[in-house]
C-alpha cells in the first residue's frame, strides 16, 4: 500500500494542520483498505479497491473522526490515454468528492472498475442520494454499471444510442446515421443517405487560378 501524506511542523497554518488530522484519522480508521492516501495541492486523495468501495463510503459517512454527510460530485474518468498515453492497469474510474459539514473537510475518493471490457462498481445511491443521477451520467458517458442503483438508465443521450460517448472508442463515420422519427417518436438508426466524401481543407496552388477567363 502507498501511504503519502505527508507530515507538516508545528508552524504549518491551520489549513495544513486540518489535512495532516484528516489524513492521520483516515489512516487509522481504515487501515489496510487504503490503496493510496495523498495530499497534492491542498486536495487529498483517496483511493479503495472496487471490493472495499461500497463499505468504505459508509465508514466515510458514518464514522465519528470522519462524518463526510455530502457527496458533491460522482464523475467516471477513462485514464486509457492519461499522461504519456501509456497507463498500466485498469482505465475506469469513478471519482466522488465528498463533504463533511461538522469537520468542515473535504475528500476525493477514487476506485477503479477491474475490468475495462465490463466496468462494474458498487452503487453509492443508498448511502448518498445525490449520486442517482451522477451515476447515471457516469453510466451514460462511460459504461460504467453501478450494482444496486435503483433506476440505471440513460440522462444525457438517447434511449437508443448504441455506445458510450466518452470512451472515443467508436468511427466519427460509418454506414448508420441516426435521426429522430415524428411517426414513432423517437431517435432511429438507419443506413446513411449520403456517400462518404472528402472533408480535408485543400488549397489551390495553381497560380493562374481566380484570373478572368480561366478554365
């Protein structure tokens, strides 16, 4: 396990002295579920394994050194192309960011999913009610299936819509194209109306080009 956090002196402000206390109860309440524990500009960062996720959410929410009621913000991330494009292990994410009102501290907390093929992590929608639709956004973009969330449909694309837009994984072009049908009141896919065709600018070089009688 990576555990960095590091420690601060005695003249560190009391925002510092905030951080080193919520990584010092984070460690000791957690223990060896922890896969990292860092703190980079003022933000610390959690990171559980998909196993321990669900059961550390609630020890997040409901332990007394810890009390984080909130959750902010549920997002996926696809780190496939994350710093030089070259990322070992698995791509997919799902990163929370929670709050505690009566410790006045913030926390990322950040799991991946063990398989890229079929990401699948545990629903925090029972703990959380604000990450319904969250998940679902995540869910939509990504892929990302959350086990045990009451309503996992679709929120920003179709009902319809084959794929998941934020992986980048499909062709910009293909022999579908997608349209919204009035008689039946919904997005259809269809074969495409149109032949593929060159769309790359090119310039003309021909100097006698744009002179009077030309061609």
């Amino acid at each position: 396990h990576l555990h960095h956090c590091p420690l601060k002196s005695p003249s560190a402000d009391n925002m510092s002295a905030k951080l080193e206390a919520l990584c010092q109860n984070l460690q000791n309440v957690l223990c060896d579920s922890i896969v990292s524990l860092k703190t980079v500009i003022g933000e610390v960062t959690l990171e559980v394994a998909a196993t321990h996720y669900f059961e550390t959410a609630r020890i997040l929410r409901d332990h007394p050194d810890l009390r984080f009621e909130q959750l902010i913000d549920l997002t996926g991330v696809d780190y496939s192309a994350y710093g030089d494009g070259v990322w070992e292990g698995p791509c997919f994410a799902a990163v929370c960011h929670v709050s505690s009102v009566s410790k006045n501290w913030r926390l990322r907390l950040r799991v991946f999913a063990p398989d890229d093929g079929f990401p699948v992590l545990p629903s925090v929608v029972g703990l959380w009610n604000s990450a319904n639709w969250y998940e679902r956004e995540a869910f939509d973009l990504f892929g990302i299936h959350f086990e045990g969330h009451p309503d996992l449909r679709r929120i920003l694309t179709d009902y319809g819509f084959v794929g998941h837009p934020f992986r980048k994984d499909f062709p910009i072009s293909g022999h579908l194209e997608m349209r919204y049908d009035p008689e039946q009141r919904r997005v259809v896919y269809q074969p495409v109306s149109i032949e593929p065709r060159e769309v790359t600018p090119r310039i003309i070089r021909e100097d006698s080009y744009g002179d009077v009688g030309h061609g």
